[in-house]
C-alpha cells in the first residue's frame, strides 16, 4: 500500500476532521475493511433476529 493510500483512507476514517483517528473512528475504518468481520457481524445479527 503506497503512502497517498495510507492517507487517504486515514482522512476517509476521520470522521469528525480532526486530523487523527480517535479509537470510535479507528475502529469503524476497521470494521468497514474487514469483508469478513462484516460477514460475521451479519450472520450474528440473522441468528439473533431468528431466535426472537
């Protein structure tokens, strides 16, 4: 990954334009990144909403 792709996903996860990641904006960068978190986080929330 080149540095101008560091930046711009840091400025992309700066939510509040600070200039930094406070660890609510690290974390929701991290999230969006991870396909496979996502997948699991979506399996959990069908398997919770199926067994109200």
């Amino acid at each position: 990954m080149s540095d101008e792709e560091v930046v711009c996903m840091l400025r992309e996860g700066d939510l509040d334009g600070d200039g930094a990641l406070n660890e609510m904006e690290f974390c929701t960068l991290m999230f969006r990144l991870s396909p496979a978190l996502m997948m699991d986080s979506k399996n959990l929330l069908v398997e919770a909403i199926v067994n109200l």
